[in-house]
C-alpha cells in the first residue's frame, strides 16, 4: 500500500486542499489517524474519517449562515486541530482565510478585520471572543464570531455569537437535506480561487495583506517535497502560529497533500513536554525557539557536575569534527566514525531525546535569519536543521539539500524558481508560487512585483554553488565612519547564541568608527546563574544592572567579537531595562525586531551609546494588557567592551 500512496502523491493532478482532504478521506478513512491533540494530559486522536466529517459539517454551517465564495474568515487561535477544521471548511465552501496571531491586541485585531472585511471569526476561548466584541462595532462587515471551548461564555448572550457545537448541528441538519452538498461545494473549487490572507510582519509600517491562492500553496509543498521527500504518516508537530505561512506550509498544505500526521501540544509551554512524547520526524521553529533550546542546554550543562560537563565537552569537539563532514557529504575516517558512535551514544542520544528530537529527520528554521553556529550545533549533536528562505509574497524559495549545507547559507533555489541580484546587491526572486498581490493596495504590489520578480528588500549575494546568502535588510544595512557599511543582523544572531543572551540590537552611527549594542539579557538563565552565585536581586532591572552580570554580558560580546571584522565588533553595550515586547510594538507577531521603531523609542540609551556618560538615567512607559500605561525610571549604565 505504501509504495502506491507513493506513486499517487508524486502523479496526483488535484489542485485544491479540500479536494486533497477529500482524497485523504477515501484512501484512510478510519483506518489512520490524520490528527492528534493533548488535551487535559490525554492525547485525542482524529482518523482521516473523523476530520473529514467534522470539516463537512462545518462547511455546510458556514454555508447555511450565508458565506459566499470569494468572503473573507478570520482565524484568531492558538495551533489546536479545531482552528484547521475551520479553515478546511472555509477553504472548501470557496472562502478565504485570514490568519490573526493568538496574541494581537484588539486594535490589531480591529485592523486585521476591517482591512480584509472578514464576515466570520473563529476564536479559540473567552480572551479571544472579548478581543473582538470589543471592536465589532468598528468591523461592520463581521456578521458572526465562532467560538469552541466555552469557559467563561455561559453567560455570554450577544447574538453575534455561535459555538462550534451549535455550527456542527446546523451542518449535520443540511447534510441530511443535502447528502452531496458538501462534495458539491468542493468541487466547486479551484487552484485559482484565493486561499490566505497573510499579513506582513509591519516592521516599515502598517502591515500589508498579501494574497495566496490554493494553487502556490500547493506548489510549495510540492517544491519542498522534491527536496526531502516526504512520507505518508511522518509525525509533525504544529507549534507556529497559523497566520504565518510556515505552518501554513507544513502543517495544512504538506499535512493535506503528503498525509502526515498533525500533532497539537496541549499549551504552548507544554512543548517541550509534548515533543518527546511524539517524536516527530518533522520539526519547524522559528530561529528564536532553535536558540532557547541551546541555551537551555548550556545552561543545564553549566549547573551539572564537572564530570558531565567533561564528557559533554569532549563530546561537542568530535560532534563539529564530525559535521563538519557530513554537512559536506564528506566520508569520516574511522577513527572519527568511532569516536562518535561513542559520543552519540553516551551523550548526543540522550540529549537529543531529552529536546524530544530523537527521530527528528528533519528540522527546518525560517523567518528570520538564524546563526551559523546554531546549524553547526545541531548538525554536531545529529539533528538535521535546515535553514529556509521565503516570505509571504514567495512562499519557500530555498531549501539545504542533504550532504550539501553551508551553514552561512540559505541553501539553493527550489526547482522552477529564479533568483537574481539587483545592481544594489537586493535579492530578487521570480517564482510559479508567488503572491497575487497586496488585497487592496494595488500601488504596493506594483512597487515590489516588477516584470515577475518580486523586489524582496533583502541585502545578499549568490556564493558559486547557487547557495543564497542573506545579510540583511537593504534599509537595516548601516553606515560607519569612514564609509563602511556593515550588517547589524551578522552580529545580532551571533550574539544571541550566548545562553544569557535573548535579544539584542545593534547600533552604529555614520560619524563613529564604532558599534554598539542594547542587550535583553535572557531573564531564566542569567537569574539561574545569579543565583547560583549567590548574587540577590529583585526585578529585571535590578538583575540587569548588577556589575557582575555586565561583566558576564561583556565576557559574552568579547566572544562574538573575535568572530567579527574589526570594524562591526562591538565596542560599548547597555543592558536593558526591559525585554522587548511585540504588545509594545517593538517586535512583530514573529519575534522580529521592529528595528527603526526600536531606535526611535529608545534613542536616549542609543545617544548614551555614543556619548561619554557613564551612566543614563530614563523614564519608560508600560503598557498592560488591560490598556493602563505605568511609567517606571531607572538608572541604566553603559559599558565598555
């Protein structure tokens, strides 16, 4: 059976993910488990039959409560089986879905609404429902809000307001009346027809809508399956957020068009947990997730004995010998070949079925750009991470191929796409996948869709093996005295391999011949090594403040500036006061620093970077998720490297 499913995915001409799912359905039916969630710390299970169903149901609720092809439905969730039923069945009565990140505030919910004219919104509980009921009167086009766990909204009676449940029973009543409405309505539906909205990131500004069809995330899948072919019923686990195409990649169009097998963590912080249990052989994180795992070994490793900390040592030394081959497709001699077998077995397995990545057979990272030293770590420890590039506009561009990974790189073009350099050194991209467009904002589409290429405002080059590397954003590269342009993000994702390192961001100006940095240092780990030190502390600030967790911060730069061209090493650096915080605007919804908002809001810390004082004292507002702003000052001291 297995080699038939193969040869069925690799000739298979449909071209809609409903019509997949109704593919799916025929071939597995009860037989195979299409979904898993933990839930209440048991794991519930979803045949092939079961998704069907409840996704046939669904459609034809949303049909008998006037959805049209061609409307809008918003999903604001977290990563659980029920936000992909809905968006199934909106795909497979004709709809678009907007994806909304679970922790938008209202007044980005409102603009995510209103900006897309969604008519329905899919919430996961009450803290969600109350996001919306308080900007419906603001989002005319919002005729319901659809919600499932109904903790907290007994009392609730807005008619705008239906359950999951109530949605089920309506579908259930039009299946009878209708037995072949829901096969009728799938198909209906075509590769052309729109599939998400994704907004953009917003780090220049309000974000924008771009439009993608049910035919480019197809291909996507088909494009990376091509590189790593996947298998029927691989295990996946679903961590990022839905809005982003990522998952909208792996764990709805692969999951549909290869049959793998979606699994759900009960809570986000639950993860780590919920992984090892799985043991997924496909794991997708963000860059930021890749490096809380490293520094939540390193931290381990530091607070163990000293005879763990020798064997881990040694280890990690054969580990990058031996990567260092393999990521080549070189052949180890002998002696390596032992000595690793002997470090994976005493250490690497253990420690890779302690991040729950036992029978990870691949893992991908994308979004933002991630350290060489990150690839290179996992590789030495027997991981398979890949670094990805795309967008919203592109979709997944570039992959690593086995036995071919430059850990600098972003690997070569998919089949089909084209990559070019502008004459400014920004990276072009022409691809089968691309975006239809900005919804609404035809001057922006025309602005960066030139000719077929799309301008993606990336700064890179192309080394000679086709290997696309990426520096940075064109409008983030920055100016040193004496004319010397340089790439913040280059230092950024090195010093953020540092175990007490969580974000940083680097500065410069046109008329110093040096560099600085605002450190967030990382909460959890450097309060672990303060208290192992003995060193009191209150808040965040004070912890950040204390001398002897500069001189750590500083002993942690001096590292990373012997990897780094004389000129962009760090020179002076300030320990925040506060972490950065997308409700503050100062990330995105992906964790990506909003870098000339940054600059902006703390330009005072920045001009004290390049002044002579010694020490700044500010003011700083807070916003809290109740909408009340506190002001706070402290005394931030600046430090020299």
């Amino acid at each position: 059976m297995k080699n038939s499913i193969q040869l069925d995915k690799k000739t298979n001409t449909l071209d809609t993910l409903p019509k997949f799912l109704l593919a799916n359905y025929h071939r597995f039916g009860a037989d195979y488990v299409a979904t898993r969630e933990k839930d209440m710390g048991i794991w519930q299970s979803y045949t092939w039959a079961e998704y069907y169903e409840i996704v046939k149901h669904l459609c034809l609720s949303f049909i008998d409560l006037g959805l049209k092809p061609g409307q809008k439905v918003a999903i604001l969730a977290e990563n659980k089986p029920h936000a992909y039923w809905f968006e199934l069945a909106a795909f497979s009565a004709g709809a678009v879905v907007v994806g909304i990140f679970a922790d938008c505030t209202p007044p980005e919910v409102e603009f995510y609404i209103a900006h897309s004219e969604s008519v329905f919104v899919i919430c996961q509980n009450q803290e969600q429902v109350d996001k919306v009921l308080e900007i419906k009167e603001k989002t005319p086009s919002l005729k319901k809000i659809i919600y499932w766990d109904e903790k907290g909204l007994w009392n609730y009676r807005d008619p705008i307001l239906i359950t999951m449940d109530e949605m089920l029973k309506i579908g259930k009543g039009r299946a009878k009346e209708h037995p072949t409405a829901f096969e009728d309505s799938i198909e209906k539906t075509s590769g052309e027809n729109l599939a998400v909205f994704f907004f953009s990131s917003g780090t220049t500004g309000l974000p924008k809508a771009a439009m993608v069809t049910q035919q480019a995330l197809i291909g996507m899948a088909r494009a990376i399956d091509d590189v790593d072919h996947y298998q029927v019923h691989e295990e996946y686990l679903s961590f990022l957020p839905l809005a982003w195409i990522a998952e909208q990649l792996l764990g709805v169009a692969c999951s549909m068009v290869y049959s793998m097998r979606t699994n759900f963590p009960e809570e986000p912080e639950t993860v780590q947990e919920n992984i090892r249990e799985v043991g997924p052989q496909i794991v997708f994180f963000g860059p930021r997730l890749w490096e809380n795992l490293i520094r939540m070994v390193q931290v381990k490793i530091q607070d163990s004995g000293w005879i763990n900390r020798l064997f881990y040592k040694m280890a990690l030394k054969i580990g990058y010998r031996m990567a260092a081959c393999s990521m080549i497709g070189l052949k180890a001699g002998p002696g390596l070949t032992v000595l690793y077998k002997l470090a994976d077995l005493m250490v690497f397995a253990p420690l890779r079925d302690n991040l729950g990545l036992s029978k990870t057979r691949i893992g991908y990272s994308a979004g933002a750009a991630v350290s060489p030293d990150v690839i290179k770590y996992f590789h030495a420890i027997g991981v398979n991470v890949k670094q990805l590039y795309g967008s919203s506009e592109i979709g997944v561009v570039t992959c690593h191929r086995d036995h071919a990974i430059k850990a600098e790189s972003c690997g070569p073009a998919f089949k089909d796409v084209e990559i070019k350099l502008s004459k400014d050194g920004e990276v072009l991209i022409k691809t089968p996948n691309m975006f239809s467009g900005y919804y609404k904002e035809p001057e922006k589409t025309a602005e960066c869709l030139i000719d077929g290429w799309y301008y993606t405002g990336d700064f890179g080059h192309l080394d000679k093996d086709d290997h696309l590397v990426v520096m940075d954003r064109m409008s983030d590269l920055m100016d040193i005295a004496g004319g010397i342009k340089f790439s913040p993000q280059y230092c950024e994702i090195r010093l953020r391999f540092s175990a007490y390192i969580k974000d940083v961001l680097v500065v410069a100006r046109p008329d110093q011949k040096f560099v600085g940095a605002l450190v967030n240092i990382d909460l959890d780990n450097v309060g672990q090594w303060a208290e192992t030190h003995h060193i009191p502390f209150t808040t965040f600030t004070d912890l950040s403040q204390k001398s002897k967790v500069i001189e750590l911060i500083r002993n942690e730069i001096k590292i990373v500036n012997e990897k780094l061209p004389e000129f962009s090493a760090i020179k002076k650096f300030i320990n925040m006061h506060k972490e950065f915080d997308p409700d503050e605007s100062e990330l995105t919804r992906t964790r990506k620093l909003r870098r000339t908002f940054v600059e902006k809001k703390f330009k005072q810390l920045i001009d004290g970077l390049f002044s002579s004082v010694d020490q700044i004292e500010i003011t700083s507002e807070i916003t809290y998720r109740d909408g009340r702003v506190g002001k706070t000052q402290s005394k931030i001291k600046v430090n020299i490297i």
